[in-house]
C-alpha cells in the first residue's frame, strides 16, 4: 500500500535572488491543491501527514567554511524524515515522499540504511554530484544530494549518525542528466549505471527503466527530481535545462520503475513559478500514472 508523506522543505536550495526564499517548500500543498492525494486515495493510498522543515535562512554571509546553507535544519530534518519513512516501511506501505528540494534525498537513505541498505534509481536532469573533492563551491545540498547520499561529502551531511554511504554506489543507477553535465565522467566512473536524457528518447524509457532497476538490484529507493523534464514541459523548477524528457517519457520510466521501489521522493516543483497550476495538474498526471504500481513488486523483509 502506498502512503503519501509531505516533506516541504527547501533547505538545501540556494536563494532564487537575495533575500528571497525558494518555493518547492510549497510543492507538496501545491500537488494536493491539483489533485494528487485524492487520486492516490481514491486508489487506496494513505495519507501520513507532514515533516514540517525548519526555518530557511540565506546565511551565506554569515556561515563557517565547510558547511552547507542552513546545515543544523537540514540534518535534523533529514532525522526526522527518516523516522518516519522508516515507520511506514516497517509497517509494509510504499512512501511517496513530496517535496521539497533533492536533499530529502538524505532522509530516505538514512531510514534505508538503518534497515539493511537498498539500491537507488536517481532521476535527474543533472548528476547532483557537486561535493568537496571536485569544487569549492559546496553550500546547497540539493545540488550535491546525489554525492552526499553515496557518500562523498562532508561527514555532517554525508555520515549522518555513521551511516555513510546511504546508498551503495554499486547499486546506484542515475538517469536524465544533459550532454553538458559537468560531472557525468566521474559518476560514470563510479555508479552501476549511468543514462543521460538524450540516451532515454532515443533507446526508449522502457528499456532504460530494466537496465537501471538491474543495476539498482532487488528493490530500490527511487528519487525523481522534476527538473529531469524538459522546460518546454516543466519550467517551474529551480535549474531548468534544455535536453530534458516528454512527459510520456517520464511516465513511461516511473511505470517501468516503480514496482520494485521500496518507496519514491519527488523533488523540486516550484509552485512560485506555476502561477495558474498548470504545471501541477501536469505532475499530477504523470505521478499518478507512472507511480500507481509503487512497491507491488518489493518482497516483504
């Protein structure tokens, strides 16, 4: 049975303009607003509530080196998220996690890792891959989630309660990135599966879907970041990039992936940025199509 969990927070995302704060924390409402609990309940899912953030602040001017924007938030948020992820997987639910930005990302490997460790499918129109060994540019989590949650970055983020890696890079496979993406070599030297967006319209999602969940192995946590669309489909998100996928595509890739997901994170909808709700209404399409098998597949633990 699936259950859905908001996690509004935008605590990994950089400011959009000084002394503005980013909008995903609005997502999950957003999502709601066009329809998308009802029509998972309507099917039987359940509805677990929130995992209220912390305030965001845009302490740029004032935080030490080494440490990632709004660090104290983020870490006891992606604890408190755990928890409850982990409740729902221990009570046998699929969670379908809203959010809020990437780095809820952390969240989910936590209570995996606490419960024996899973592989993961990262959808994404870019790798995430930011970290401390290839920049010196490392402040918000949301672009460095996929290098934190295998491991590779500062032990605050990334060996949360010695937890480190989240996720084995070995069962790790990473779709969606563009041809320009400037850490694809290094994640292509170091995931099981690497499939840029390009590769996904030409090959097809459904064999794209087989090839990662192989690579991920028996069961999978499964994070799409929106932003793995195209913006010509899907502006309203923090980083658009030309290059990105149609939205059959992507709903043909979460059909093919998600049976055999311990659960799913969606990330980075900008509501401030879908002023009349269409972009909602066409998430809510495209997830309630391509996630409504989530975790029929997974084998009971």
């Amino acid at each position: 049975m699936i259950t859905l969990l908001s996690a509004p927070s935008n605590l990994g995302l950089r400011p959009p303009e000084p002394g503005s704060v980013p909008g995903s924390a609005k997502a999950p409402e957003a999502l709601r607003e066009a329809g998308l609990y009802e029509r998972f309940t309507a099917r039987g899912a359940t509805d677990s509530g929130v995992v209220l953030p912390g305030r965001y602040v845009a302490d740029d001017d004032v935080r030490p080196a080494a440490r990632v924007r709004n660090e104290a938030a983020f870490v006891d948020h992606s604890l408190r998220l755990a928890a409850r992820i982990g409740d729902a997987i221990d009570a046998g639910q699929a969670p379908l996690v809203i959010g809020g930005d990437c780095g809820i990302l952390v969240g989910a490997g936590i209570a995996l890792k606490r419960r024996g460790g899973a592989g993961l499918v990262h959808i994404d129109g870019h790798t995430d891959f930011r970290h401390p060994g290839n920049s010196e540019e490392c402040a918000a989590v949301a672009g460095e989630a996929l290098a934190a949650a295998i491991g590779l970055h500062w032990p605050a983020i990334a060996d949360i309660d010695g937890l480190s890696p989240y996720f084995p890079a070995g069962r790790t496979a990473h779709v969606g990135h563009r041809d320009d993406d400037e850490e694809q070599e290094e994640v292509r030297g170091l995931l099981a599966r690497v499939t840029p967006a390009a590769e996904v319209s030409a090959r097809g999602a459904q064999a794209v879907a087989s090839e990662s969940a192989a690579a991920a192995g028996e069961a999978y946590w499964l994070q799409l970041d929106v932003d793995v669309l195209d913006p010509t489909v899907m502006p309203a998100v923090d980083s658009p990039d030309p290059g990105g996928l149609s939205a059959d595509e992507l709903t043909a890739l979460l059909r093919g992936l998600a049976p055999r997901a311990i659960g799913a994170s969606i990330t980075v909808f900008d509501p401030d940025l879908d002023p009349d709700g269409r972009y909602a209404r066409l998430l809510v399409e495209v997830l309630s199509e391509g996630l409504s098998e989530l975790g029929s597949a997974v084998r009971p633990a």
